[in-house]
C-alpha cells in the first residue's frame, strides 16, 4: 500500500505538542478503511515463513471499548514453540553465513517496510494498546530510526571484527563477534512495536534467528510486523513469530535449543528468567530492560512552566504506562505551591479520552488488574492522610469512560518517604509529590530504589544541574525538558539502559552497545605455515 503519510510532518516524542492538523485529517480519512482490514481475524503465529494456526484461540480484548471485537489470538504450547525454535535452528547457518553487510542490507529493507506500513501499524497499537494516536505513530518512527541506527553501528564497525597483533614466529590473530544461534525474544505491551523491533533488530543484525513471543496484549501489532518481515524477504525462519502467554514466554526462554533470551518488561520476570539461566549446566545470555521508578527533581532555580510541563507529560503519557514514566517529582519547599498550581493547569489541558479520536492526549489503561492496581493505590494514599490526595483519584464515568478503564490523572502528595507509592513501580497514571529542602537529600532518597532507569531535573543553577549529574543513580538523565521529565529516549540520541535492578547488562537499547550484546567473542590465531 502506497504510503498515506507521504509528505506529511514525522511524528517524534519531542514533538508531540506541535500542531498535527493535516495529519490528523488524514488519520481521519483512512482509519476506517485500515481498521476494517485489521480488526476481526484470527491472527496466527508465523513458523518457518507460514502462517500457523496451532492451539487455543482467545479473544484480543481492545482496552479503548470492551465490546470492540479485535478477533483472535492462538496460544502457542510447548508442541508449537518447539517447532518455532527447530525453525530457526534451521535457519541459523544459512543467516550466520550471511556477511553482516548483507544483513544490515536486509534490516535495511525491514525499515523501509515499516515506513510504508506506518499508518496501519500505529492504528493496530492505537486498538489494541490504547495509544494515542501520535504515541503510537511517535512509536513507528522510532522503530524505523532505531533499526537504522542499529545498522549504522555494524556497518561502520564492518561487522565487528579486527586484526589482533601479529605473535611470536609470525603468527596471525583476529578477534571477532559472532552470533550465538537462536534468540528468545519476549516483549512488553506498552511498546509494540519499538520493543520487539529493537530487540529483534539487534538479534539479527548479530546473525542471531529469532523467535517472538510479543505480549497477548499486542499480537495485532506483532502480526503486522510479521507480514513487514516477510514483506522485507527476510529467509524463511531467520525471523518467527509465536503468540501466547506467560506459559509461552517460559516454554519458549527454557527451551533447550534457545542460545540466548532479550527480554523487554517487569523486573519480577527479568529476574526470573535470569535466575533460570544460572542454574543451567552453562549461562546463556539474558539481556533483560525492566522497570522504572523514575524521578523528576525541580528546584528554587527551576522554570516552573517548563517543570509542570514536562513532569505531566511524563507521570500521564500512555496513563503512566511507560517503564520511563515518571513517577516521583521532588519539589524545593519554597516553590512549591507555585508547581503545583502550574501542574494543576498543564493537567487541565491534558484531554483523556478515546485514543481513536484526534485531541486525546492519554487513553485507557491496559486491563483490568490496572484498575485494581489504582483502586489500591488511592485507597492507600487516602488512608496514609486527608490532604494526601490532592488532584485526581477516581475512575473516569459516563459514555466511553464506561466502556472501558480510564483514570484522572492523579497526583499524591507528601507520604512518607517510605512508603510502599514511593517504592514500588505502579504503571499507572499516578505521581508522588514529595517536598525537599536540600536536594542532595531529595536524590539520595530517590537513589534507596532498587530500580535505576531515567530521572529529569529542572534547575537553571548549574551547581545544581552538576549535582544530579553527578550524583544520580539511572541510566538515562534529561535536564529542563518540557517534552518529558523522564520520557521521550530516540536511537542515536539518548541510549536507554537500566541500571540497578532496571537491567541487567550495564548496557542499553537504542546505543552504539546495544547489537554487540548478541554476538560472543572468538579470536582465532593461524600459525605461519
Ligand atoms: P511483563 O513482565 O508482565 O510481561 C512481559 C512479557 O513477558 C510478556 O510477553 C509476557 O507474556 C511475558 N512473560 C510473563 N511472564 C513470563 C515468564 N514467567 N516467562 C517468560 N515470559 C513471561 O510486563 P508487561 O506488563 O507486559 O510490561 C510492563 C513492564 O515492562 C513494566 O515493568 C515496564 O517498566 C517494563 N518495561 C521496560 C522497558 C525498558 O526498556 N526498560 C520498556 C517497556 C516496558
């Protein structure tokens, strides 16, 4: 299909809150005729370059509306994940024997694929994820630039590979990366396409074949990027798809033949999958990107509009949804009602809504056990204290409200440092304020977190930005953001990794690392004949 959005302004992070009439208008004009062809059928897994049906099929849910009726998913076992991991086994040799060049050439093909597909791909994430249309499309994009940032790596390295010093008696060295075989890779919902495309991208720029296994909560977007690897003309088996769920996801990381696992989402899993490889006979790779308990520090120095503006749009964005979602904003005492009167206008201006339609900045949250989450959660800040709920709290009612789970954007206030709000990854559209009076303090309490992933500070003393930078413990750090306290990472520009307990290699997706992570080291010395 000819690209609809030909021509029309690209969509990114940073962008959001420009003015995107005209593409918003066209949106409008092919949203029907796309979401016809995508809603309704029986998605399959894909094994060995076909479309297989196997197992028990559930229902896609759309979280936007309950009565929306997605189609199907099939739940693969044990029976179907091992077929899925015999194909790319197949498939291994002849990938690994493709010169790196070549493979960049082929995920090159992948980007130009996607580009063309963008506009069906972000509708299937808008349906299904309740993305808002321009997080979704902001996500194709990202996608496109990510694989081509991704082959930039291995085409300017020309594959990773180089002369060692010459030994004694004229001896000759090389070192060199090479794939490990078949790579497991698990993804979350809340980005999927960025995710799966990410890791999968990395696993077969390394010469790794790949087996999917995307989240239940977003097999239409997995199977439309099925159809563009396909389109791409990757070898049958180099990439396959299997749908199902947390059953599939462990048959899939266990399998015997699987050589290494990527896998994107909670730090619960993460961990286990880790704990699994290190009781086998020898470690496989597991490299897991896990939560976040991301925080925004906003001094006496700070731009107050540009504080508010970024810390909402970061703790409300995907209804706090995002692994890099901000979650804790530490306030200077002598600012402080100031911010909270801006934040309280910069949210009145945040529309949650139907992510179908155009002025909807955040839609519904994924399920059902989110709801509970955040019916516990305010019932929690209510007993810790009557002036702690101070903006939001309940459930959104009344037309697609009630179809539905949408949640005011919430903000909490002064709990104690310890508890469990301030602690805990929530996933939800829910901020902590906390009042600080020297922020040395305010980031050594931020840094008692197991988890380390981004953190935002909005200051215009440099002894205060020199502070944070120096002091900080995440992987990813932004300063006076209005597009995003905590939020907002694109390839070439941030690079995402996780420290502490948000990941587990040290290093990140979207960097000048990431694609090394899939292959292992060899040197190989000839000895003079
Ligand atoms: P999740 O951990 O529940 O699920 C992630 C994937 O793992 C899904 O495909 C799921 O089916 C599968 N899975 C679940 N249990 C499994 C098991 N025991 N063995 C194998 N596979 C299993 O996460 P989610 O709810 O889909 O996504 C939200 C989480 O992802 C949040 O914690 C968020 O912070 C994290 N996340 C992290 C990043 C990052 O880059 N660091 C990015 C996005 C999301």
């Amino acid at each position: 299909m000819r690209d609809p959005l030909a021509g029309l302004p690209r969509v990114t992070y940073a962008n959001a809150a420009a003015d995107f009439s005209a593409l918003h208008a066209c949106i409008d004009t092919h949203w029907p005729a796309i979401s016809a062809t995508l809603v309704g059928g029986e998605q399959a897994h894909l094994i060995d370059g076909r479309a297989d049906h196997s197992g028990a099929r559930v229902r896609i849910a759309s979280p936007i509306d309950a009565s929306l009726n997605l189609g199907s998913l099939p739940m693969a076992d044990p029976g179907t994940v091992d077929r899925a991991v015999q194909a790319a086994r197949r498939a291994a040799g002849g990938w690994r024997q493709t010169p790196p060049l070549h493979r960049a050439q082929a995920l090159r093909r992948v980007a130009e694929a996607l580009h063309d597909a963008r506009l069906e791909l972000a509708v299937a994430a808008v349906l299904e994820v309740g993305k808002s249309r321009l997080e979704a499309l902001g996500e194709i994009e990202e996608s496109i630039d990510l694989i081509g940032y991704y082959c930039d790596q291995l085409e300017a390295s020309g594959g990773w590979e180089q002369v060692l010093r010459a030994g004694p008696g004229g001896e000759s060295g090389h070192d060199r990366l090479r794939p490990y075989g078949v790579f497991a890779v698990i993804a979350p919902f809340n980005y999927p396409f960025a995710l799966a495309i990410g890791m999968s991208a990395g696993a077969l720029l390394g010469g790794n074949c790949v087996v999917l296994k995307p989240s239940p909560a977003a097999v239409l977007s997995a199977a439309a990027l099925a159809r563009v690897f396909t389109q791409a003309g990757l070898p049958p088996g180099v990439f396959n798809l299997v749908c199902g769920d947390a059953h599939t996801g462990q048959a899939l990381a266990s399998h015997p033949q699987v050589d290494g696992v990527a896998f994107t989402g909670s730090h619960e899993v993460g961990m286990s999958l880790l704990r699994q490889a290190a009781a086998a006979a020898f470690m496989k790779p597991v490299l897991a990107e896990l939560g976040g308990k991301n925080a925004a520090f906003v001094t006496a120095s700070a731009d107050l509009d540009v504080a508010a503006s970024g810390v909402a749009r970061s703790a409300f964005g995907l209804s706090g949804q995002k692994c890099s979602s901000c979650s804790k904003v530490y306030v200077h005492a002598s600012v402080r009602a100031d911010f909270i009167e801006r934040l309280t206008h910069v949210m009145a201006g945040l529309r949650v809504g139907d992510p179908r339609q155009a002025p909807t900045f955040t839609g519904p949250v994924i399920d059902t056990r989110a709801g509970q989450r955040f019916d516990a959660a305010v019932q929690s800040a209510r007993l810790a204290g009557p002036a702690t709920l101070i903006l939001g709290g309940e459930r959104l009612t009344g037309g697609i409200f009630d179809a539905g789970i949408y949640l005011a954007p919430t903000v909490v206030a002064d709990l104690p440092a310890d508890h469990d709000l301030n602690r805990r990854e929530l996933f939800l559209p829910l901020l902590s304020l906390q009042t600080f009076d020297a922020l040395q303090e305010a980031i050594g309490d931020s840094n008692r977190s197991t988890l380390g992933l981004t953190a935002g500070i909005y200051a215009r003393d440099q002894a205060e930005l020199d502070l944070f930078d120096d002091r900080i413990e995440a992987g990813v750090l932004y300063a006076n953001r209005a597009s995003g306290a905590t939020t907002g990472a694109w390839p070439g520009f941030q690079t995402f990794c996780g420290w502490k307990g948000s990941g587990l290699t040290g290093k990140g997706g979207l960097g000048a690392h990431y694609v090394q992570q899939f292959m292992r080291e060899q040197s190989r010395t000839v000895a003079r004949r």
